[in-house]
C-alpha cells in the first residue's frame, strides 16, 4: 500500500493546481492509495509509524526539502519501507538528488520504482543523510571509532560530520557517496587574515569514519539540516543500506 | 604500484588543496577509496588505521597505518609509527616506517627511526637517524647520523 503524507506546503493556494493533477496521475497510474495531510496536531513520525503498521509499503513525502528529510527520519527505523517523494515546487535539493522532478511527472518516476539503498547516520534516534553540524567551541573532541581522537589546534573550528555532506545548508557541491558506508568528519579551520588583507583558508580535514563520539567541555548544540537533535556527548554511527529511496535515472545520488 | 605523480586541483568549502594522486584513482567515484586529510592545524591522537590515501600536515601521535599511500607534508610532525604502500615524507617522522613499496625522503624531511622499504629515493638534505632495510635483500645498513 502506498501511503502519501501532505506536508503543509500543499495546502498553499497556489499549489492547489499542481495538487490536482499529481492526484489525477497517481490514479491513472494505480498508485493511489492512504492520504494523510499534516496540521499542527498531528506529527509526522506518529503518522508515518502508524501508516507502517497498517502494511504500508511505502511512504511518499509530498512536499518540500524539509518534508523529505523528516520523513526520512521517520521511515528509517523500517528498512522493508521504500521512501518516495514528490516535489512540489522546482529547484528542491532532494529533487535534484534523487533524480526526482516536481509535480505529476514525479509520480511516473514512483511507479517505476527505481530504487537506491542509501546509508544513514544516526545520532540517538534521528536519521540523516546529509550532514551533522556541532556548534563550535575550542574544547570539542572527537574519538573515531574507538581507536583515535582529533582535536583542532585553531579554537573555534567547525566540526561536521557528512554522510554525503550538507546538502541543504551550504548547497549541493562535492558529494560523498551514500553507500560506502563510512561518515566524513570534517574539520574547517577558520579563515586567517593574509599580509594583504585577503582571507587565507586552510584546508579542511577529512576523516573517514563509521562511529564518532564528540565531546566537550560544555554541552554543545548537535544540528541537521539546521534543526537542533542532540547535546554533546553524543555518539553518531553509520547504517549502511539504511533506507531504500525511490530515484530517478538523472539523480545525482552514488 | 601508484605513481604520486599528477597534481589536480580540486575546491571544497570554497578552499583548495592538492591530491597528488594518478589520475586513474581520481577519475572514477566508483573506484576511489575513502582518504583522509589532517591539515596543518589538526592533531590525531592514538591508533590510526586507513583504508585509503592519506596527506598528513598536521599532527600525529601513535601510529599510522594504511594499505594505501601516505603524504607526509612538510610542516607535519608524526611521532608514531609509519606503515603504507607509498610513502612521501617531506616532514618530520618520530617512529619506524615500513613501506611495502617506495619510500621518498625529499631535502625538508627528517625521519628519527627504523625504515623497511623496498625501494627508497632520498634527496640532499634529508635527515635520517635510525637502521635502514631496502629491498628484499636481508642486508642492513647502519645509518648512524647522516647530514
């Protein structure tokens, strides 16, 4: 059974249009199924677990960026359950990662069910695909898969740890593959001030890992997607072949 | 056997480094393997095992180990022991070095240990302090201090 959650961004009048025409294609293409639409009283994760309990098959995030990787979260802990998405509006970053184009021609791409097995990270009990970013502060530590510890020299180093690298904050550039199931820590030390004025950068540091525990002198800020999801200490790991993403053929995703 | 040999530019973060790697690692996301890079203002602490390339700049303490080809800038300072397929050092190495294939000391290296390589090239000014083995042959040459 297909199950299709609106997210609120479909609700908006001038999408109304485009709403109609992708429910009209679903039908024509016999993957019409459940419909949920979100509202401030309902939550996404509640939906999505109580649709997989009723044999939903999969799950279609119909909506925009933030709709998908919501959605993602919630799906990943049912590795049987594919996750769709269908864009609303043009230039979505996930659109454009997964091959996916907005509107009813979206619905064509579920019903061929063209499919990736993605890796995810996971920090407590959120999933990502893109990246974690950790508020900066000198006195942050990271030990890498029990075995090494990194510390940054230079105080106030932003630390990341990309699955495939932030997508949705800093836009789509170098992407790490979603499927060699490691994590990246990356480390960017700040700019310096060159004799001419002119910002030197150092290069960052990449740290291929499967399991990081950050730490800190404080309690740090853990974010996705610019989204708050945990406070250091925290340990973020790898799931390889977490989740099963319907694609397209022009998707960027490796 | 890699040959660090072709220089490409790549930007990431709006910054740019080198990869000297051939072109033939570079060229295919499929076959690349998974490299880690310690800048120059990042210390490493503990037991390091690789699976990819790695370009050292920074900082290390305990040991360094990949199957793969290690970049030892040279502003780096490793106080461990060493262990690659290829290995440039052009830095400062504290600790033994076993190279499975060729091991380059350029002028501004200076290596304080025991090497085991197969095939060394060493230019002038390179420091070394330690036993060194080359080849398969068993014969070992003392190098005291050579300057």
């Amino acid at each position: 059974m297909f199950f299709y959650l609106y997210d609120k961004v479909t609700q908006d009048k001038k999408l109304e249009g485009v709403l109609t025409q992708v429910e009209h294609r679903l039908i024509d293409l016999g993957i019409n199924g459940r419909v949920e639409k979100m509202s401030v009283f309902k939550n996404m994760r509640e939906l999505i677990e109580d649709a997989i309990k009723r044999d939903a098959h999969t799950v279609v995030a119909v909506g925009n960026d933030a709709t998908f990787s919501k959605a993602l979260s919630a799906v990943a802990p049912y590795p049987a359950v594919s996750l769709g998405f269908i864009p609303m509006t043009d230039g979505t970053v996930f659109g454009r990662l997964l091959g996916i184009p907005s509107g009813p021609a979206a619905c064509d791409l579920l019903s061929k069910r063209l499919m990736v097995q993605a890796d995810l990270g996971r920090i407590q009990k959120t999933f990502f695909i893109t990246s974690a970013e950790i508020s900066t502060h000198s006195s942050v530590s990271v030990q890498c898969d029990g075995l090494y510890s990194i510390s940054a020299l230079k105080p106030e180093t932003p630390i990341r740890i990309d699955n495939i690298g932030p997508v949705l904050t800093q836009g789509i550039g170098r992407l790490a593959r979603a499927d060699d199931g490691l994590l990246e820590v990356v480390l960017t030390p700040p700019s310096g001030q060159g004799r001419f004025s002119r910002k030197v950068g150092e290069a960052p540091s990449v740290f291929p890992v499967m399991r990081a525990k950050i730490t800190a002198n404080e309690s740090l800020s853990v974010s996705v997607d610019g989204e708050v999801v945990a406070k250091t200490p925290c340990e973020v790991e790898i799931i390889p072949k977490a989740v099963k993403l319907i694609v397209g053929k022009d998707r960027l995703l490796r | 056997m890699t040959v660090l040999s072709d220089l490409v530019v790549s930007g990431i973060d709006n910054h740019y480094y080198f990869y000297m790697f051939s072109r033939d690692e570079q060229a295919s996301p499929a076959n690349r393997q998974a490299e880690t890079i310690i800048g120059p203002s990042i210390k490493v602490e503990g037991n390091f095992v690789g699976q990819g390339n790695i370009i050292v700049d920074g900082a290390v303490v305990g040991t360094l180990k990949t199957s793969e080809d290690i970049r030892v800038g040279e502003g780096a300072s490793i106080e461990a022991d060493v262990e690659g397929r290829n290995v440039h050092v052009a830095g400062k190495v504290k600790g033994n070095l076993k190279v499975n294939g060729k091991l380059e000391l350029t002028g501004s290296s200076s290596i304080s240990g025991d090497v085991d390589t197969e095939v060394l090239t060493m230019e002038a000014g390179a420091k070394f302090e330690g036993h060194l083995m080359v080849g398969k042959s068993t014969s070992k040459t003392d190098v005291v201090k050579e300057k």
